[in-house]
C-alpha cells in the first residue's frame, strides 16, 4: 500500500526551543495514524509542516505524492485541516463559513452549499448555522472546524486534537464520521492527548516526546510495551482465597499490598470485568470494599516509555 | 483504489485565473459581511462624514474667508479627502485581526491564490470608500455645495479620489501587517494619516501657514488630490496660485502620485504577508 504521507527526518527549532528533532511518519493508504503526545510535544508543529503552514529547518515531507515544500499548492488542493485553534470567520455564520471554504477549495457555489447542508446536519450544527461563530461555544467552534475540514472531500485528513473539548455524544459522532470516511478510503493523521482516542480510531500510533518518536506501533502494541488496563481491587480484610477467584479473569501476576486487602493484575478485557469479578467474589463470601479499571492513562505510557528507552541505553 | 485518490487533486482544478478571480470575490464578500455585520465599525465612513461637514461648514467655515466662493464650495472635496484618508484606516485594522486569528491559517491550507487575501481587502475598501464619497457628497448639497461643471468632471474629481483612497489602502495595508494587534495598527495610523489629512489645503487655504509648513502642505498628495477635486468641479481653489508645481498640475500629480504608492506599497504588502504567516 502506497503512503500517502511521509516524513522524513523533519525538524524545527523556534528560538531556544527544539520543537521537532527528526520525525519520520509514514501514513498508508485509507490508514490512520494518530499522533500522541503531551502538550508541547511537537505534535502540531508536525502538523502545520505537513500541512504546509510551517517550513521545517531540515528534513523533507510527501502528502499526497507532492512535496510540501516545492509543490505546496498540488498539497493543498489534496488535504483538508481541522487545526487546534479555530480557524474560522467569527463574524461570518457557521454555513457561510463552510460555503466559503468550498468556494476557496474551488467547489461551484451550488455544490458547496448543498455539501455545507450535508455536514452541517452531520454535525448536529444545523439549528446554529445561520448564527454568527462569534456566539458558537468551543464545542460547537470544534464541530464547525472539523465539517470545514471536510468540505472539499479531500482525500487526506490532518486533525489537530480534533475531540479536544467536546462532550462525549459528539465525540463518539466524530469518531464515528472519521471511521466511515477512512472505510471509504480517506487517509487521516490525528493528533490527540488522549490514549482511548487513539486506541479508538487509529490504526497505528506514533508517540511525540520532546520532538522526537519514541513509539510507534498499534494501540494493541503499545498498550503491551505500557502494561494496558490494570484491575484494582480492596478488600473488607485480606482473604488468601481472593487470588485463586480472580486468577481466570487476569493476566499475568496478581500484586498485594502488604495488609493484603489492596490486589492489582494486568487485564485484557475490560467489558464487563468488574460485575464478573464482584459476581465472583461474592459468590466465594469474600467482602469487596472497592473495585475499578484503571486504564493506562497517557501519563503510564509515558513512564513506561521512557523507562524502556533508559533501560535501553543502560543495555547499550 | 489509492489510484483514484490520488487523481483528485486535478480533478478540482488548478489555480487559473478565473481561480483567482473567483478567490479576490471570495475575499471581498467576506469583508463586506462583515460590515454588514458590524455596522457600528463604519461610523468613519457613515457617521463621521456628516459630523464633519456640518462641523467644518457651520463652525470653523463661519471663520475662514474664501476668495471667489463660499466655504461650503470651498471645503467639500477637502472634507471628501479627509475622510477617506482617516477611513483607510479601516484596512489595517481589519488585516491585523484577520491576521490575529486563525482564519489566515485556514486560507493557507486551501488552494487558493495567496494574494487575493490583500486585494480582497483591498477592493472592499475601496466600496466603503465609495459609500463614504457618496455620504460627504449628500451631505454637501444639503449644506449648499455646488459643484459648477458637467457630470463628467464631477465624477472624474470622485475617481480620482477614489483611486487615491485605493492607493491609500495598500499603505495602510503595509501598516497593518506590520503592527503586532489592531490597537497598535490604529495608533501607528492616526500617527501617520492625521498629520496627513491635516497638513494640507483640505481645510484651509495654504498661503496663511508659515513656510516650511507650507511647503510640505503644497506637497501633500491630500492637497494635490483635493486640488484636482476643486479645479474638476469648478469650485473655489486658492491652491492654484501657489507656485509649487503640484499646485500646478493637481490631475496629474494626483494620479502619479496614487499610482506610484500602489507600484511600491503593493508590493511590499504581499511580501509583508508572506513573511508574516510563514514561520
């Protein structure tokens, strides 16, 4: 399968900052790729090079085949941006904003005015269109950015945190609108904070620290080097029996505090693990006084990343 | 399948020149929405126009001697140039937010031309500009101007002060996209279009200021663009018996003048704002 981005050693320093030092991304084909990382990693400055807004002090770019440096304009006409700030015309109304991002996307008028309608309803905005942006709230700025993103169909995607700030129901509508255009061939790079977003929607993750990939994988690959979910449970008092009740449900060792009440194991699956596990324990008479999933948040998979590359070099 | 994706792009079209005509539309029609919009931001060219006629014609006009006319003849197309000057104004501001907000960005991932973001802004100025010609020119009848010549002159004196307005913009554009918010965009300009409009025949006769004033009012191109007004109209225009020689040839200056600020400032905006949004 053809990428349909590629990126080769690209960096770039803003003053005394190194924001990007030497990524190498590669996006195939009707694929997502998520790009995790904390605040500050580099994520959108990676973004804004693929999306021709940033020149890159060394290293070099393809999106699309075209070259984002010497054929910016071949680039642009293939991408669509949801960038982390809105980008919208505040003054304007949620449907001329669209209708005029069509129209720059050299869209007839008549055909951008019905794909606006069309992404306007599929993003719960139609009560609002005809409202200045101005008044929207930041969700709703979000929504707007993300249809402006998709007017032109463009065959490739860059989302730039494009959940960050929306209740759950509209995420899960988002999440489902990428889905359905990537079935249909549409190559994405998202950025996100968020592991469960990555996990949800993309195919492979690359994780930014400080400028630099220090994972890149699938979500199952990751989760395996960050340890995945975790099951936590406390007990009324220390019950020995305890171990050999939750022993089918986890994987891998089962760690107790040294009061014995407080156990912890690596799961796998987590959909209905918790009833299971109460269920279970009840039924051996053993007093459950706490007991959750904990996911690995991004904080884990940064430890634990950062931990392998120090246990790496102390290898070398 | 990745084979029809990638065939696109052409499918969409190039940026030709219908491309980029469409594009300054585009551009043009946003900042017209906007005003319309905002309406209270256009005070300087609705509201400001008709205070000054009336303040200049009734207040300071009962003072000021005009050989050959009234004062009403006399102040008009200074006042019409006085508040286009002030009002070009509206263009760095309008740039500078523009520029303050992520929209720019926007226009940068699409594959639009580049500089229609300018003449856009450009060209919607320059129809504000004409409301506010058409507001002064309303309002001066009513206050008792009269021009004393055929429809051509009359309008030939509007274009050419419309051309200067236009030329105008692209200087302010180039302050707009220097100044780093639109507070700071708007005091750079009073600083520079005050003394402009003021220092001037707009208001006042020339030949009563001290001499190195003077010298630099007869040079304005205020003055000369004002001039060409009053000699177009046929309205009173103490400046032609001044002997400096933009005093002499107000039509033509006045259109070397706008045209020589559009051959530099243009150009300078446009690698302002590429300079401006690529980092």
């Amino acid at each position: 399968m053809a990428n349909m981005i590629e990126a080769r050693g690209l960096t770039k320093r803003f003053g005394e900052t190194q924001a990007l030092a030497g990524i190498d991304l590669n996006v195939p084909a009707g694929t997502i790729l998520g790009l995790l990382g904390p605040n500050g990693a580099g994520k959108s400055t990676a973004l804004r090079i693929m999306t021709t807004l940033t020149i890159p002090d060394s290293g070099s770019c393809l999106v699309g085949g075209f070259d984002v440096l010497h054929e910016a304009a071949a680039v642009r006409r293939t991408i669509g941006v949801a960038a982390q700030d809105a980008t919208l015309d505040e003054l304007l109304t949620g449907r001329e904003n669209l209708v005029m991002v069509g129209e720059l996307g050299r869209m007839r008028r008549s055909a951008a005015k019905n794909r606006a309608e069309a992404l306007l309803v599929e993003f719960d905005l139609t009560e609002a269109a005809d409202r200045v942006v101005k008044g929207y709230s930041g969700g709703m700025k979000r929504r707007l950015d993300l249809a402006a993103s998709m007017m032109t169909r463009p065959p490739i995607l860059f989302l730039d945190e494009p959940t960050t700030g929306l209740d759950p129901v509209s995420r899960n509508r988002v999440w489902a609108i990428v889905r359905e255009l990537v079935s249909e061939g549409v190559t994405v790079l998202l950025t996100t904070q968020y592991l469960e977003e990555a996990d949800q929607l993309a195919d492979r993750v690359a994780v930014i620290d400080r400028g630099r990939v220090i994972a890149d994988g699938t979500p199952a690959e990751l989760k395996r080097v960050t340890g995945g979910a975790q099951l936590e449970v406390t007990l009324s008092q220390a019950d020995t029996r305890s171990r050999h009740v939750l022993a089918p449900m986890v994987e891998g060792e089962i760690i107790a505090s040294s009061d014995g009440r407080h156990l912890r194991a690596p799961v796998s699956e987590t959909r209905g693990l918790v009833t299971r596990a109460v269920r279970a324990l009840d039924e051996a008479n053993i007093d459950v006084e706490d007991i959750a999933v904990h996911q690995p948040s991004l904080d884990d998979v940064f430890l634990r990343l950062t931990d392998k590359k120090l246990t790496q070099k102390d290898a070398a | 399948m990745s084979q029809s994706v990638i065939s696109a792009p052409s499918a969409r079209g190039g940026s030709s020149t219908g491309g980029a005509i469409k594009d300054v539309w585009v551009m043009t029609k946003r900042n017209l929405r906007h005003i319309a919009r905002e309406p209270l931001q256009m005070s300087d060219v609705t509201i400001q126009p008709v205070l000054f006629t009336l303040l200049f014609v009734y207040v300071f006009g009962s003072g000021i001697p005009i050989p050959g006319g009234s004062y009403a003849d006399f102040v008009l197309a200074g006042l019409l140039l006085m508040n286009l000057t002030t009002s070009s104004m509206g263009t760095a501001v309008g740039l500078t937010t523009d520029l303050s907000t992520g929209v720019v960005d926007r226009f940068r991932t699409m594959p639009m031309w580049g500089p229609a973001v300018l003449i856009g802004r450009s060209i919607s100025d320059v129809l504000t500009s004409m409301m506010c010609a058409l507001i002064v020119a309303v309002t001066g009848l009513a206050v008792g101007w009269r021009p004393d010549a055929g429809p051509a002159p009359i309008l030939a004196g509007f274009a050419i002060a419309l051309l200067f307005a236009y030329a105008m913009a692209w200087l302010c554009g180039c302050v707009g996209l220097v100044a780093k918010s639109a507070e700071t965009a708007q005091s750079v300009g009073f600083l520079v279009l005050f003394p402009l409009a003021f220092v001037s025949n707009a208001l006042v006769p020339t030949h009563g200021m001290p001499g190195v004033v003077q010298v630099i009012a007869d040079w304005n191109p205020v003055s000369a663009v004002t001039a060409a007004c009053r000699q177009l109209w046929h309205n009173p225009n103490p400046s032609a018996t001044s002997s400096a020689w933009p005093m002499q040839h107000p039509v033509v200056i006045s259109i070397v003048y706008s045209l020589a600020l559009i051959a530099i400032c243009a150009p300078i905006a446009s690698v302002l704002y590429k300079r401006r949004t690529t980092s």
